[in-house]
C-alpha cells in the first residue's frame, strides 16, 4: 500500500515562518485544490486542513494591518482636510516620534 503524497501536501510552508502575503495565499490555493481531490487520507487531509487555516487567519491579520494603513493615509479632519499623524509599525516607535513633537519645529 504505497501511497505518493502530491509534491504540493510533501513541501508544506509553515505559516510561522515569514512568508509574504503572496506565498501564503498560494500555499493557501493549493492546500485547498489538494483537499478538494479528497484522495489523501484523513490524518494527511487534517494536517493540511490545519495548516491552511493558521495561513488564512495569518493573511486576514495582514490584510487588516494594510486597511488600517491606508484608512489612516486616507483620513480627513472635520474641514476635509488630510490628517497628518504619525503611524507607528512597531510598538515603541509611535511614542518616540510624539515625544519629538513636544520639542518644537526641527529648524
């Protein structure tokens, strides 16, 4: 009973690893093409099942970020005039670029 697991389902990318947006939502395409031929056995479907789901909710967190990114690229005051406000992409650097803003004007 020699059963070939495709090449797809034998190279799984882990989504832990960091893997553009791109590369999971292909990951992702493929683990569904794979399941939906329902030719592999339930450990191998389950497997697969569960790595597609942390690559779905690891884009959806992605896609979040991004529309949060661009609201705020978009956003406008009570005048329709564009807001300028700083974003931070990490935890710690929103706060330092508030702390410069006490300072006054750089010139």
């Amino acid at each position: 009973m020699n059963r070939r697991t495709p090449p797809s389902a034998a190279s799984p990318t882990s989504p832990a690893e960091s893997t553009s947006f791109e590369s999971a939502i292909k990951r992702l395409t493929e683990i569904v093409h794979t399941l939906e031929r329902g030719d592999l056995p339930l450990e191998e479907s389950l497997r697969l099942f569960e790595e597609g789901v942390k690559l779905s909710r690891a884009s959806q967190e992605r896609l979040d970020a991004a529309e949060k990114r661009v609201e705020q690229l978009l956003a406008v005051d009570e005048q329709g005039r564009p807001r300028t406000e700083p974003f931070a992409t990490s935890a710690g650097e929103l706060d330092e670029e508030e702390d410069d803003d006490d300072a006054g004007p750089p010139f």
